[in-house]
C-alpha cells in the first residue's frame, strides 16, 4: 500500500456541481482504498451509495462487511483495474486517492467518468478533505463534526503528555523527548525490519504523541526503507513500535527483541518492544483509525499521564461515534480482533 505524500493537491475536488442523482452510484477504487473508504463510510447513508469498491482487505478481513449490511453483494474490483471495469460499472462519480490521477484520470476523463481526488494521508489532509468529502455528500454539518472530534482529541493527547508547548515552539526540547524507532515486520526475510518516510503519518504520530523519530534522516523518501541492526544499535532507541499489516504484530515484535544483536538496545533491555494495535487494520497507517494509534503511543510513552483512563473507553468511543456502532457489535466485530499490545 503506498503511503507516498500526494503530489497532486489540485485535485482534492470535484470542479463541477455535483447534483444529488450524481451521488447514488459511487464507486471507491484504486491502491489505499481502504483509507478512501473507510472516511466515506463516516457519512450516514454514504454507504447505500456505493455500488462497488476495490479490494479493502489487507490480509485481516474487511472492516466493510461489519458496517455495510449490503457489502457482500457488491461488486469487488482489483485495486489495479483499468478504466474499461470502472466504466462497465456506470458510475456517477469515482472516489480515488489523488495518488491515481495520473495513472487513471486522463482515461476516465475521455470515457466522461467523474472523478472526486482525496489525499487522506496526514491529519492536515484529514481535516480539509473530511470536509469535502461532507459538502460532496450533502451532510457538511458531519464533516464539521467529524473534523472536530479529531482536532479536540489531538488537542487532548497533547495536553496530556504536556507538550503542547513545544508543538507551539516554545517548549520541550525535542533531545529530552524519548527517543523512537518504528518500524513495520512481518518480512519474509528472517530479521528485516523497515522505517516509514519522514514524511509519512507514522512519523507524524510518533512526533505529535511525544517522541522522537530516530529514523527520519535514514529515510527522507518515498516509501519503506530497509534498515539493518548497526543502525538501530546506533540508534539506541527508548521505545520500538512494530507495525505489521497481515499478521499479529506482536509476533513481529517478539521477533524483533529476540535478536541476539539488538540484546543490547535500551528499548529490548527494558521490555519496551511492542506491536502495534489492529483491528481489521492497523492503527499507525493513514485510515481513520489514525487517532486512535495516536492515543495509544501517547499512553505507551507517558503512562503515568494517562492514569485512571481506558484505551478500550477510547476505541468504543472511537467506533460508536464514526460508525454509530452500539456496545453489542462492538463486543462482537471489533474485541476479538483487537491484537498488537493493545
């Protein structure tokens, strides 16, 4: 899945009005679909809609068919369908990352297919293209809603952990923070372990809960860089956080603290080696459940400031207000595939 920063910001919207009959056949495709639509989804009634969408499995089921009644019976398309399978379906409008424009658009515009562009890979874009995505949908007072509650939920992480000053300059000093490493397992090469861009939202959750990225100038690019177990010795991390996307991340991470070169790394010395929190998906990536990662690394950092609070009070928020999903599914759909060190 490519987490790559979009380049196309011009294309966040739809140029034309957009009528309510051309709203009743959308259809989400493209790679990262799942970030797509799983924002879509937040939308009351934006889910009868969608008449088809590309594959949102990442190897631990689809978070759709929990919240679609109507999922399995919709046509699933490849995340690399050409534009002949989008047109066979006649849609009214096509919601893609702006990552496909290029690959896509110039295609769908020849065949007349409308297009909506959305970025949904930092909380900034979030923010702008939640609203968007609620004017496009007619409900813009629930994209005000929705980018409310994560803006107060940031604010709240951040007071909490006390550096609110230095997100404002005039703080801690970034050296007393404790120092971070991220990585994602899971490789079918025994040992192999990758760090994210700089500029990617895993990056921009260990800085906004309180860490320092160890791992940034090691990767300034565009996708997951292999590093090697000089590197992170050199590092020294205090805390490593072990994404992976189609197993139990805990089994990633025990397979990082067992190797016999990293014995001496404070982070395996102290037992502060964890996977991260999944669902259908995993929480570090640019899905919604991007605040919910957020909460959790700050908890993991600075658990003495979180005392007397649940994680699991946060996720069941989290759920019943996005989805308007009650206590029951929750405990059925959601709990038993909670997996990393929730």
């Amino acid at each position: 899945m490519s987490r790559m920063k979009p380049i196309y910001a011009a294309f966040f919207f739809l140029a034309f009005a957009v009528s309510a009959f051309a709203q009743n056949r959308l259809v989400l495709g493209g790679r990262a679909v799942i970030m797509v639509a799983d924002a879509v989804y937040l939308f009351p009634g934006a889910g009868e809609k969608v008449i088809a969408i590309a594959g949102a499995d990442q190897g631990l089921g689809s978070f759709l068919s929990v919240i679609d009644p109507g999922y399995i019976n919709k046509p699933v398309l490849d995340r690399n369908a050409g534009v002949e399978a989008y047109a066979a379906l006649k849609p009214d409008t096509i919601i893609l990352k702006s990552t496909m424009k290029k690959s896509l658009g110039p295609n769908l515009d020849a065949l007349g297919l409308r297009q909506l562009y959305v970025d949904l890979e930092t909380p900034e874009d979030y923010y702008r293209d939640l609203r968007r995505l609620g004017s496009f949908l007619g409900a813009q007072g629930r994209g005000e809603e929705i980018v409310g509650y994560y803006q107060e939920k940031v604010r709240s992480v951040q007071r909490t952990v006390r550096i609110q000053g230095q997100v404002e300059g005039q703080g801690q000093n970034p050296q007393s923070l404790p120092k971070v490493l991220l990585v994602q397992g899971g490789s079918s090469v025994q040992g192999a372990f990758e760090a994210p861009p700089a500029s990617w939202m895993q990056t921009k959750l260990v800085e906004m809960a309180g860490g320092t990225p160890v791992w940034t100038k090691a990767n300034p690019g565009a996708g997951w860089a292999s590093i090697n177990a000089e590197q992170i010795v050199a590092w020294n991390p205090d805390y490593v956080f072990v994404v992976d996307y189609r197993s139990d991340s805990r089994l990633a991470a025990r397979a990082f603290a067992a190797q016999p070169a990293l014995g001496g790394v404070e982070a395996v010395k102290k037992g502060r080696v964890f996977g991260f929190p999944q669902d259908y998906y995993s929480w570090d990536q640019p899905d919604v459940r991007w605040i919910l990662g957020l909460e959790w690394l700050a908890r993991k950092l600075y658990p003495q400031e979180f005392a007397g609070s649940s994680m699991m009070d946060s996720a069941q928020e989290f759920f019943r207000f996005m989805y308007r999903m009650d206590k029951n599914t929750f405990d059925q759909a959601i709990l038993p595939r909670l997996a990393g060190d929730f």
